[in-house]
C-alpha cells in the first residue's frame, strides 16, 4: 500500500506574464514556472504561474512545518512581493496537495497554518487552497 503524500507551495498566477520577471524581481529561484500566458495573444488569455514548493514528504506529514518553510523562505522579500502582485495583477496563494494512502491503518495527516503563516497570507492578500487525493 502506498503510504501519504503532501507537498507545499507557494503561487503567483496570472496572465500575460513572464516567471522569469518575478524571478528577477523578487530574487527567489522557484522550484516551478509555467510561461504559457508570456506568449498567449491578448484575446486568448492563458495562466501563467511562478511557485516556491517543499519536496514532496511522506514520513510524519506537517502541514504547519511545511507551509512554515516556504514562509521563512518569502517572507523576506514581503515589499517585493506585494509590489510585483500589484504591478503584474497576480493572484497569491498557498497550496497544500495530499495524496492519502487508502490503508485503514496509516493516519491521515492534520491540516492547518500557524500565526506566522496566516498573517503573511492576510498581509499580501493571498488565499489557502488545500487539494486532496485518495493515492491509488
């Protein structure tokens, strides 16, 4: 039986925009970029996205600790991140994906956020979005 699985990230998604600016901008390398809406026409809009992610866990799953991680990581570059919300219209969010083993036996991990957490999100307007799966 496959046992759980989560990952955390951290995403700045929006269109008709370059990753690579946000790169340069914040100067935080991303572990994933889509630049699908950097070469979309204006009358087709596309996604584009920029994301800071943790590995993927499967022993002892925090979602406190992991979302912590990806904050420690951001939360120096707060101003920037606000400013380049704001100059490319993009959307912040962080994302919990649980992939939960169908073993009876193996725990199913808790979900939450800690203070530090929280307050950055509501600082820079972001929203949570946590995803499950059942692994197969």
């Amino acid at each position: 039986m496959a046992s759980n699985k989560a990952r955390a990230h951290f995403t700045l998604s929006g269109y008709h925009f370059d990753p690579d600016d946000i790169t340069r901008l914040l100067g935080i390398e991303p572990t994933s970029v889509d630049a699908s809406g950097a070469r979309s026409p204006l009358d087709k809009p596309v996604i584009s996205s920029w994301e800071l992610s943790t590995g993927t866990m499967t022993d002892n799953i925090d979602v406190y600790k992991m979302t912590e991680i990806i904050i420690k990581k951001i939360e120096p570059a707060k101003e920037k991140i606000l400013q380049v919300i704001k100059s490319h219209n993009l959307s912040p969010r962080i994302g919990v994906v649980l992939v939960l083993s169908s073993d009876k036996n193996e725990s199913v991990p808790e979900v939450g956020f800690g203070t530090r957490t929280i307050r950055f999100l509501a600082d820079i307007g972001a929203f949570i979005n946590v995803e499950y799966k059942l692994s197969e």
